[in-house]
C-alpha cells in the first residue's frame, strides 16, 4: 500500500486515492520510479567507478580483461527476470481494469466537442457531470459522436479511448464520496482544453435519494422501446413464427449464425452496427431487406434502442430486463 501522505492536499505529489484500483496502479508506477532509479545509480556508480580505478595514470597499458560464464549468467537472468516480473504484473492489472465485473451497474457516456453526455439507466441525464454510488462496480459504454476522445478521471487513475462508431468501455468503483476531476485527455480540437467535467462519489443513500428525483421521458429503455415502435422495428423483429426479420428476444450476450456461415456475439455495437449498416452481418435465413437508420437516429438514441434490446427477455420470460433501474440496495 502507497503511503497516504503522498496524496495528501497538502502535499499533493499525486493525486488522490479513490478507487480501488488506484493504488495498484500507483503500486506498479512506484515500482518501475525505483527499480529506474536504482539501475541509473548503480551504472552511473560503476562508470565513474571503472573511469577512477582504469585511468591511464593507473593503467598506462590495457591489459585484457577475461570473461566470466557465471558473471554472464547473472546480468542475463536477473534482468529477464525483473523484466518477466514487469510484465506478469502490468499484464494482470490490465486485465483486471479491462474487463468489468458482471454485476456493474452500467451508465452510458457520449463524448462530444467539448462535452461530456451522460445517461443513466433509469433515464437522468446529465452534461460534464457523473453521478456515481461509492462502493459499487460502475461500467462506463462510452462511444464519441465526433472525433476521438479520452476519458481520464486521475483519482480513480482510469483512463479509456472514447472512439467514433464503436463502442468501448471502462469500469471502477469509488472508494471514497467526493467530486473528483474528469479530463479528456486525447486533443480533439480548438476546446480541448475547455472538455472538463467531474464524477460525483456519493454515499449509496443518498445516490439513491438522486435517483429517485425523476425523469421527464422515463428510463432509457422505455425511450428505446417508443423509438423501436416508432421507427417500424417492431413490423420485421416481433418475435413471431414468419418475421421478416430475426427474433431478439433474449439474444443479447448470444452467439447469432450469420449467412456467410460465421458466428458473432451480440453486444452492444453489433446491435448499434445492424442499425446503422445492417447489410455488414446478415443474420442467417433472413435477406437483406433491412433499411439503414444512418443519419437518421442520434447517438443517444441509439443508446436507448440498445438498452432495450438488451433488455428483451424471451417470450413467456417474467425476469426483469436488463436495462431496469435495481432497487435500492440491490445491484444490477
């Protein structure tokens, strides 16, 4: 554990700790300062060392110098071995921050010039401004409108690439309540500068006490469903025996077969690429008479038919969709 001094306001050497993963990283980072700084002392040390004791004053003829096979050994294995080290660490917490636990609540980010979008579940939404609940996994599905953006909040010390048309995402959970930084950190323009914002940790009561203020449109999958009537989905995809088009109740997460005989998971951006060029993964027995909705449907629109596609739950199925607001007290 890194010690809480060096994050201390009032000696702010690096900034907070507040999230779980922070002080791995920071872990790691202050491993890598050390071992630099002790190999930069000990050759520094050596050369000047050598340079004294070898000088020609002291060694007005070279003499040759035999090698040593355990000496050789030594200086090959010991640095392969920090460098396996290095690696099996860094390779771990990788993956670690890279894939989110299941049980995330899951909030959905749109990065814009010079903005931040938010959308919650439930159907708040909020510009350069994140509402979180300490102590809870949190999954960021963030995708840019515009050009490529970068979501930094220091404090937690995640960092993730907001790219057009593809969705990416990253998860933490807070430590600690406070409001904390949020920076684009990948330059995107004139007002790169100006793309701030910050992530409010608060106490799960009263998260849940800001939940509950209210939304004018209703959760986001009840937005994505009025679109997914509205829009004429409803007509091909009604999960009945004939349809034009295929049943989607229940297949988020599964694999489909396509007509070119491959096989693709349904997730987030194969459902938002099949809305917007649904000729690029036919799925099989259909034809390829579905519309594209380019230009037609906004990004955050496209966010809510995603979470109700998500939340789609085969016929005759009472479980709750996966795009429901949870409960207080109660993970998604």
């Amino acid at each position: 554990m890194i010690p809480d001094h060096l994050f201390s306001p009032h000696f702010p050497f690096f900034p907070e700790q507040a999230s779980t993963v922070a002080w791995q990283v920071d872990a790691l980072y202050f491993f890598l300062v050390a071992l630099t700084i002790f190999f930069t002392v000990l050759v520094s040390a050596m050369v000047i060392g050598f340079s004294i004791k070898y000088r020609k004053e002291k060694n007005p003829v070279a003499t040759q110098i035999e090698g040593s096979v355990p000496l050789e050994i030594f200086w090959t294995v010991v640095p392969l071995g920090i460098s396996l080290l290095i690696y099996v660490w860094a390779a771990t917490l990788y993956f670690h921050m890279e894939r989110p636990p299941k049980e995330s609540m899951q909030i959905y980010v749109v990065g814009k010039q010079w903005m931040w979008k938010v959308q919650h579940p439930t159907g708040q939404r909020e510009i350069n401004q994140l509402h979180i609940p300490v102590g809870r996994n949190v999954r960021l599905t963030m995708i840019s409108q515009d050009v490529l953006h970068s979501f930094s909040v220091p404090e937690f010390r995640v960092k993730h690439e907001v790219i057009p048309g593809r969705y990416t995402e990253l998860w933490f959970q807070a430590t600690k309540p406070g409001t904390y930084h949020l920076f684009c950190t990948q330059y995107c323009g004139t007002k790169h500068s100006g793309m701030i914002g910050e992530v409010i940790a608060m106490d799960p009561n009263a998260y849940e006490v800001w939940l509950s203020g209210g939304t004018e449109g209703g959760s986001l999958a009840s937005t994505g469903e009025k679109l997914f009537t509205s829009l004429g989905c409803i007509t091909c995809h009604s999960g009945e025996s004939g349809a034009r088009g295929p049943n989607l109740n229940g297949q988020f997460g599964h694999p489909q077969k396509l007509s070119d005989g491959t096989t693709v998971v349904m997730d987030e951006n194969y459902i938002r690429e099949s809305i917007l060029t649904p000729q690029a993964k036919i799925v099989a027995g259909f034809g390829p008479i579905m519309p594209t909705f380019s230009g037609q449907v906004s990004e955050e629109s496209l966010i809510a038919l995603v979470a109700y596609v998500k939340g789609l739950q085969p016929a005759g199925s009472t479980a709750v969709p996966a795009a429901a607001p949870a409960k207080q007290g109660k993970t998604q």
